[in-house]
C-alpha cells in the first residue's frame, strides 16, 4: 500500500473522527453520562474498535489471502454499524448542526477510502494466506499512535455503556406527588436543565403542562403531552393556570463579557416583566408564581452561613439577581403568591456544573479551583424539582426561598468527593491567576468567591431533601457502585469493619453538622 493519497484520506478521516469524538461526543454532548445513549455507546465502541484493527493492520501488515478477505469483511462490518448508528442517533437525540456536518464528511471519506483500498485488498486475496511484515515510517507510527487512541476511546466507550447500565433514575411522576391532581402548570425555561425535568414530571403525573419555548425543534424532544406556546401572547385570557414556574433566560455558562453581562440580564428581566403582564390579563390568576433567582443574590461572604433571613453584597451576581427577583413582585399586586427561588449550583449528568465537570475528572485532570476555599451551595437536580412542586403546594411559602442542599461543601472538599466517586485523582486545580486574566473581577464572583447557603425556609416548612449529603448525591446520580468502598480483609481473612466505621462516622458528621446549623439558624431567627 504506496499510495500517498490512500494515506492522505487516511489522515483527514483521522483527524475528523478526532474531532467528533472529543468535541461532540466528550465536550458538548457527554454521551458517557446519558443513559439514554447506551446503545449508541455499544455501536461507537465496536465501531471505533473496528477501526484501530483496521488502522493497525495496515500500517505494519500486508493481508494476503484469507487475511485480506477477513479486513474486506471487517470494512462491510464497520458500514453495516456506522448505518445502524446513524439511525440511533436519530431515535434517541437530536444531533447538532456541526455533529451532522461532520459525519457527512466523514461518510465521504470513507467512501473514498474504500474505492481505494478494496480493490488492493481484493488483489492481494487472490495471493497465499500470509500477513508480510511492512513498514511506511512516519505514516506507520502516526497511524499507529491513532489506533491506539482509538482502541482506548472503544473500550472507554464499552465501559461507559456497562455503567450506564448501572443508573436507575427516579421515577419522573415521583418528584411532584405533593401537587393536587390535575394542576395546570407554565413553565417557561421548558427545554432548559432544570425545566426539561420538570416537564417531564408534571406529564408523567398527568398534569396540565403549558410549555413556553423558543425552539419548537428542542421542545419536541420534551414528553408529550404538552401544550406548546412560543410566546405569552399565544395564551388565552381565560385560560386556567394553576401556578406558574418561570426558570427562561440566557444560559450562564461560559465567559461573561459586557455583552453576554447584557443579554443575560435582559433576557431575565424580560421574560419576568412578561410573565407579570400574563397574570394582569388571566381572568382567573395563578394561586403562585416561582420565579428563578439565584444564590449569587448573597454576594460574597467567604465563610459566613446565609440564611433567606440575611442580606446581600454589592457586586454583579447581586445587581443581577436583586433585579431579577425585582421583576417578580408586581405579581403580588394582582394577589399571586410569589416565591422568588434562590438556586444553588444544580448537579446532574446532562447538564449544569457537574455534567461539564465529568469529563475532565473522568480521565484524570479534574482539580480544585484557586485555593479551593471557597463554599458550594449546591442541590441535586431530582431534588430541586420536588423542591418547586412543595413551593406550588405549600401556600405558607412566599418570598425568597433558598434552593440548596442542606449540606454545602467548599470546592476542595467537592473536588475530593468527585474524584472519589470516578475513583480518579484530581492533580490538576485551576490557578486563580488563569481565571482572573480570563474573566477579571468577575472571577472572584463565578469561580473564585462562594457563598455557604442554607435552605432554613424549605426545612422549616417540611421538605426533606433525598439527597442532603454531597456523597449521597453523587452515588445516585454516577450509579450505585460509583462510590462503594472495597472491603478490607484483616490478617486472619476477617472482612474488615473499616470501611463501615468511617461510614457511620461520616454520618455521624454530617448529623452533628445538621443539628449545629439549626442551632445557628434558630439564633439568627431570635436575633
């Protein structure tokens, strides 16, 4: 095999099928961590497989007789699965633009690989079995290289596939049990993290879900039934609306220019001051409205605990959000309750914090961010959808409500927890020099400062969080052996009760830290 342009195709389809991998399949969609993917996994894994066999064999072998035959069959293999993939990603998700382009691409290639290399292979089936050593020199080791980067990405495929198995989510009609039967609920925000699960709980249980969303492409992948608007006005007058939970705005991910600072703010601000000139004209007004806020409300306060009964500091995270939750009180005018949800970091495996945290921890090169110090209100996705659905059923809750776990964490402790659940290290933290050339005083808001909430009016009115402890959340959502100890064995082959023991003390701690803080809260109610 001499041709250079056989190579050249080669490399391109190299490069491409690099690219797909890890910007579509790691990056953006993290198909490790969808359980909906597992078949798509298992058919990428024996694709990918394919290919470093394939890639291996020819650049240090030439296939002669039986041999050939059998490469010529592991290239009908490998179209056979690359078509049966094609029609799963289609079933199960919707493919990004750039995702579609680029396997287009490398359909093409391949195909003009093929018109190459099949009928060398089908001359040298006509020769003696034999496999003749060859070499091409730095085409043979790049090619290489690649082959075994393939082979390691098709059995990390594999195993993803295999853990993947391991996930049992909650029961969707579970999270919002508290809810009177048959409630008609708005959410806007609909396609989003948090509303996506939403959604999916109110139709399972077989409310009346009126979705508000921009992208009819997106809200399509959202389970029916629901009635779908693209904009308030499309909503009659009297149209009966129970409650009305708005979570819409800018995604807060990534770099925050002046710019994105803008349509941040104003998409919040907008969808807000639409949402009340909605309930002015309902002829029959909502019971409550849950408008989405945020803790960075609080500012930074290093390691002072926070209550919904403190105040905040001035910089952007407040501004932004005080006139977020600003735009929600006209609400009250027209006699609707509202409760003003200050949401902590939102952890699940398709999307928020930790689904972008994932891949890097995974293959090693998570770490703690700046010193680590700084605190982590975070909650559980499942848990802060039960949260919402006991706020609509609730009718003592008003106002601002914090929306976190009752146990925060700083970021050193978080960094630990997660590389223990992905039994990886974490060596690598993210200097706070790096992130505040990247993003200037804001780093210290974002990334770099914190603030230690506490969900005193959500304890205090009843709701008991499923998953309280940031190592209880992490195991339900990373499957239930991500975090399982391995017993050890004492000198005379008795199973050691090690492993329990720092069990139950941990339990202990996390209770002992539980009472201390309703001490502390009850101090601050009596202040």
């Amino acid at each position: 095999m001499t041709s250079l342009t056989l190579w050249l195709l080669l490399a391109v389809q190299i490069l491409m099928g690099a690219f797909d991998t890890l910007y579509h399949h790691e990056l953006t969609e993290r198909l490790a961590w969808r359980p909906s993917q597992q078949r798509e996994l298992q058919l990428h894994s024996a694709r990918t497989l394919s290919y470093a066999m394939l890639f291996l064999t020819l650049a240090w072998l030439v296939p002669r007789g039986a041999w050939a035959m059998l490469m010529i069959a592991l290239l009908v293999a490998e179209v056979v699965v690359t078509l049966m993939d094609f029609v799963e990603e289609d079933v199960s998700r919707k493919l990004p633009a750039s995702e579609r382009v680029n396997h287009t691409l490398l359909a093409v290639n391949y195909g003009a690989i093929l018109m190459l290399l099949v009928p060398m292979l089908g001359g040298w089936a006509r020769t003696a079995t034999a496999l003749v050593p060859v070499s091409y020199g730095a085409w043979s080791v790049l090619t290489s290289v690649a082959a075994v980067g393939m082979a390691l990405f098709g059995l990390r495929d594999f195993a993803a596939s295999a853990r993947l198995r391991r996930f049992v989510p909650a029961k969707a009609s579970d999270l919002v049990t508290g809810l009177p039967d048959r409630q008609a609920v708005l959410v806007t925000g609909a396609t989003g993290f948090i509303g996506s699960r939403l959604v999916e709980a109110l139709t399972a249980a077989g409310h009346r879900t009126i979705v508000l969303a921009r992208d009819p492409a997106k809200a399509a992948r959202l389970p029916p039934p629901f009635w779908l608007v693209t904009q308030l006005d499309q909503i009659p007058s009297d149209t009966p609306i129970d409650a009305i939970v708005n979570l819409a705005g800018e995604p807060t991910a990534g770099l925050w220019t002046a710019a994105r600072r803008r349509r941040i703010l104003t998409s919040r601000l907008r969808m807000t001051r639409n949402v009340v000139r909605l309930i002015a004209r309902l002829d029959r007004k909502p019971a409550v409205l849950v408008s989405g806020s945020a803790v960075g409300w609080y500012g930074l306060w290093q390691d002072e605990v926070l209550t919904e009964f403190d105040g905040g500091k001035a910089c952007f995270t407040h501004r932004l959000c005080e006139a977020w939750e600003r735009a929600a009180v006209p609400a009250e005018r027209h006699g609707v309750r509202t409760v003003r949800l200050r949401i902590g970091p939102v952890l699940g495996t398709d999307g928020g914090l930790l689904a972008r945290l994932l891949t890097p921890f995974e293959f090693g090169l998570g770490g703690r961010i700046g010193h680590g110090r700084q605190w982590m209100s975070w909650i559980e996705r499942d848990d802060l959808v039960r949260l919402i659905a006991h706020v609509i059923a609730m009718p003592s809750l008003s106002g601002p409500l914090n929306a976190t776990a009752p146990l925060p964490v700083n970021n050193r402790d978080f960094t630990k927890e997660l590389a223990r659940a992905l039994r990886r290290p974490a060596w690598l933290p993210i200097p706070a020099a790096l992130l505040h050339g990247l993003a200037g005083d804001l780093a210290d808001e974002l990334m770099i400062g914190g603030q230690r909430v506490l969900p005193d009016k959500a304890e205090m009115s009843g709701f008991k969080f499923r998953h309280p402890t940031l190592r209880h959340a992490l195991s339900a959502m990373l499957g239930a052996h991500a975090v399982r100890s391995r017993p050890r064995r004492a000198p005379n082959g008795a199973k050691s009760t090690g492993g329990s023991r720092m069990r139950r003390l941990s339990l202990r701690s996390d209770l002992a830290d539980l009472a201390a803080r309703h001490r502390l809260s009850d101090d601050r109610l009596l202040r």
